[in-house]
C-alpha cells in the first residue's frame, strides 16, 4: 500500500491488517484451524507463515500473493503456456545431409507362407 492509502486508512481509524494468528487467518480464509499445520507445509515459510517467540502468525497478503501464483500456474498449464516456454531457443538447423550409401535399402520378402510343420 502506499503512503496516502495507509494515511486515509488512520484517518478512518482502521489498520491494515497482515500478520494475524491461527484462528484469525482460519476465519478470514475458511480454513479449518486444524488443517494450518498441515498446509503450511506447502506455503513458503516467512511469506505466508512464519514462527515468532513460539506462536505461528499468518501473513494475509503473502497468503493472496501465494493463491494468484498458484492459479496462475494452474492457468498456463491448463492453456499450454507452460509447453511454450520449455521450447527450445536454439536457432541454428541441422543440416541433414542423406548419402545414398548411408541410406536404409528395401530388401524383398518373400510372399510365400510360412510353414511351420517343417521345422
């Protein structure tokens, strides 16, 4: 936020909010408190949680940065956008070059059956 959004917000007498403990994340997320333990495991440490003096704090704004990455992932892998940028860079060609003495000749096969009660 910048400087004239924070000021009008103490003016209003309001504070944004960001580090905020388990059961108030839980009721700002939906998030049932017992599964946080769980779901920090997937969440980068000092940017949606963080341990401090022995409590587990919350970041609201890193949780929301984390969400919009995450469903943008999900966004460029469901339209292919991912498969576009693993392409390959490299420019030069190959050049193939095909000798006539490297070249794979066709051998005639004999049309007759097999018999197998010779054997």
């Amino acid at each position: 936020m910048d400087n004239d959004t924070l000021n009008l917000l103490h003016q209003m007498g309001l504070t944004p909010l960001d580090w905020v403990d388990a059961k108030q994340f839980a009721a700002l997320t939906g998030i049932a408190e017992q599964k946080l333990t769980h779901r920090k495991r997937e969440w980068p440490e000092n940017v949606v949680w963080m341990k401090q003096s022995g409590n587990l704090y919350y970041s609201i704004r890193g949780y929301n940065q984390w969400m919009t990455e995450q469903a943008d992932i999900r966004c460029r892998k469901a339209s292919g956008l991912d498969r576009e940028a693993s392409k390959s860079t490299l420019s030069a060609k190959r050049n193939i070059i095909q000798s006539r003495y490297r070249s794979q000749s066709l051998r005639r096969v004999s049309v007759l059956p097999l018999r197998l009660d010779a054997i």
